[in-house]
C-alpha cells in the first residue's frame, strides 16, 4: 500500500465513524439531536455561502482579460484583395 492509499483509507475510516457517531446522536440520544442538527446546517450554510462568497471575490479581485485585435484576419484580407485586384489588372492586360 502506498502512501495516496494509506490516506484515502485513513478518510474512508474517519468518514465512516463521522456518519456512525452522526447517526447514533441523532437517533438514539433525546438530550443532543437538537444541536447536531443545527450544527450540520450551520456548516452546510457556512460551506454553500462560503463558497459563493469565495467565487464572488475571486471574480471582482480577477482583472479582465485584454481584448486580442483580428490582425491577422486584416493581413488575410488584405491579401485577398491583393490578388484580386492582380487577378483583375491582368485580365485587362489580355
């Protein structure tokens, strides 16, 4: 066993005594259940608009990107018009 192995065993065991112990104050004990329940919501709402907050700083703090000019499709065009007019200059001269 490597070390990534070791350590997702160690949090696949640690997840599992988490939801026991969870499950066990919730359902078994009349005195605690209330406060687990506010204390999972509490960090469901402090981990949502966490996030959000975090998104949102991350998005004013972040500075736009420069906007890239077309030149090479001026060149391009350019070109085209180029030749064309070479195209028709010797057609005149035929």
């Amino acid at each position: 066993m490597d070390r990534g192995q070791g350590i997702g065993l160690g949090v696949l065991i640690a997840c599992i005594l988490v939801i026991v112990g969870y499950l066990y104050t919730l359902f078994f004990s009349p005195e605690t259940w209330i406060y687990v329940q506010k204390i999972v919501i509490t960090i469901i709402v402090l981990g949502v608009f966490g996030l959000g907050g975090w998104l949102g700083w991350i998005m004013f703090t972040t500075k736009p990107p420069e906007p890239i000019e077309p030149i090479e499709f001026e060149e391009e065009e350019e070109k085209k018009e180029e030749e064309e007019k070479e195209k028709e200059e010797e057609k005149k001269e035929e």
